[in-house]
C-alpha cells in the first residue's frame, strides 16, 4: 500500500504539472491514488522474471535461487507455510550444537506467523504480523504488542528463511547443483537438483567478517518448483573445517591451535495453504506511561509546577543595605 506522504506528493505534481483536469495524465495519476492503476513495484515486477530450472548449474541462475528472499517467494508462490529445522555444530576444543526448527505461515491481507523452537521443541520466539501491527512472545511468553516497528516482522521473517543462503555460502564456488529428475510435490511439477561438491579452492573465502572455511563434504538436494524457481523441498548435510591461523613469527607467541570444524544441516518444506486473517488469540496491549514533569523538582527554586506545591514561587529577598562609609 503507498504512504499517505507518497499520494500527497503525487496530488502536488498534479497541481504543477497539469494544465486541465481532464488531462490522460492527471486521469492516470488518479487512477494510481485510488489503486486501480497502481504501478508494479521493484519486487513484482522481479518475481515476474522466469527463471529456467533447468540450468540452475549457471552461477548467476543458482545465486538467484538459492539467496530468494522469503518476500520474493511469497510473490512469486502466493499463501505458504514453510517448516526447517536447522542445525550447526562448531567443534574448536569443545563443541557447540545450535537447532532451530521454524515456521513461517502466510495469512491473508498481509499477515503472517513466525514461530521457532529450539531442538526439543521449546518455543524460543514467536511473532504475528497483522494489519501494521507486529505482536511478539519470547520463551513461550504473553504475546506483547511491540506496535508498528519498521520492517522488524519481515525481518525476523527473513531470519527464519535464512539459513539456505548462509549455509550454502559456506561452500561458496565449490557448491554445485546436478540435475537429476523431476517429481511432483504440493500438485506441483519439481526439478531436482543434487547438492555436489565442485573442484575449486581448498579454502572459500571468509566473507562478513566470518572466518575462511575449508569443505570438506556436502550431499543432499533440492527440489525447485519447475514454474517459479521456488525450492519446496531442502535437505543438506554438509561439513567443513576452520583452517587453524598461521604460526606468528614471534618466538614467545603460543603456537596455532587445531584446525575448527563445522556441521550443517538442513531440512525444509514448502507448501500451498489456505488463506487465513492472522492475528493473535489474546495479548498485551502496548503499555502506556502517563506525562511525567521534566522538572519534577523546580520549586526547589521557586517554580510553581501545581496547585498543590507549597510555597509557589518565591520572592527575591530584600537588598542587602550597603556599608556606611
């Protein structure tokens, strides 16, 4: 939906620009401000770009769909639920295991529902987007209204979807794709492609300030919805090693430590769904603070600030009589 700000500015270059009402361009411009000749905006009219599914082994066609943005799906598929369940673990010593399992559900209007465990299925978050209004739980907590953040629920949506690009980045110009058949899932015709590790340099570089990785291993696949270029269905398993930092030509430096290791997996789904309005069952309302004074101690000099303050202002004490000479 365009701004009020956005219309205005449009009806002040109607008043500049237009020498009779009755102009093709001001009846455009009109049709436009009331939404039914509303222009595509950048990601319709990039959700309309075909992709080719089966040349997804093309570096530039294997970006695009593996980085997707969930909001690009969406435009591209309609009403979805997506289920992942997402797994690193980082071994450097002593080993650190982190597994999301997320839900994103798209509902009707606009509004969808974010919803992510940990690996024994407690609720970590959970956040409901619906009609601007964005309400939010932590660890199974009372859902709060947190009002009308910029871009914080597309952005935990966004967060949810990720973890296809962030682990396929791991592997960067050595992540391959191999076509090998096609399915139907969700009544819809799939390419599948097979996750392979390519020829390429021992050690990807280290990009966002993440550290270089070295794959060692990858396997899984990935079905692609043949029409848009959608994956429907993720399963990954890959491994890599953090090369260990090179030996310091300081003498009294300790010596490099053991090389890291990394484990991902992933598993995901995407499906069609009904449509629904969704919004929270119950919640806690945005809490509001009553005015407070800024000065809340002003008649210690002598302000008044209400009624009920003693004293009110004061008076300026009487000059001092100047010494006698």
């Amino acid at each position: 939906m365009r701004s009020l700000l956005a219309l205005s500015l449009v009806c002040l270059g109607l008043s500049f620009g237009c020498t009779s009402k009755e102009s093709a361009a001001n009846q455009r411009a009109k049709q436009r401000i009331w939404g039914r000749d509303e222009p595509a905006t950048d990601l319709e009219n990039k959700a309309k770009e075909p992709i080719d599914t089966e040349r997804l082994s093309d570096p530039a066609l294997k970006a695009k769909v593996l980085g997707m943005s969930f909001e690009e799906i969406i435009a591209r598929e309609g009403i979805v639920e997506y289920h992942g369940l997402a797994r690193i673990e980082v071994s450097h010593g002593q080993r650190m295991t982190v597994v999301e399992d997320s839900v994103i559900r798209q509902g009707l209007f606009g509004s969808f529902q974010l919803i992510q465990r940990d690996g024994e299925g407690n609720e970590i978050r959970q956040g409901i987007y619906n009609n601007g209004v964005f309400f939010y739980s932590n660890g199974g907590g009372k859902m709060r209204v947190e009002g009308m953040v910029r871009d914080r629920a597309k952005e935990m949506r966004e967060e949810l979807w990720e973890p296809l690009r962030v682990f396929t980045s791991y592997f960067g110009p050595r992540l391959g794709l191999s076509r090998v058949r096609t399915t139907e899932i969700d009544l819809k015709t799939a390419v599948v492609y097979d996750l392979v590790l390519l020829e390429g340099p021992a050690v990807v570089p280290a990009k966002n300030d993440d550290a270089p990785k070295a794959p060692k291993s990858l396997k899984g696949s990935i079905a692609f919805d043949q029409k848009t270029g959608v994956p429907l269905k993720i399963e990954l398993d890959g491994l890599l090693e953090v090369p260990a930092p090179e030996a310091s030509k300081d003498p009294k430096a300790p010596p490099p430590g053991e090389p890291g290791q990394i484990e991902v997996h992933l598993e995901g789904s995407l499906r069609t769904i009904e449509g629904a309005d969704l919004k929270p069952e119950k919640f806690i309302p945005t809490i509001t603070r009553h005015a407070t004074d800024p000065e809340p101690l002003g008649f210690l000099d002598g302000g008044t600030h209400t009624s009920t303050i003693i004293g009110g202002k004061k008076r300026p004490p009487p000059p001092e009589p100047e010494p006698e000479e």
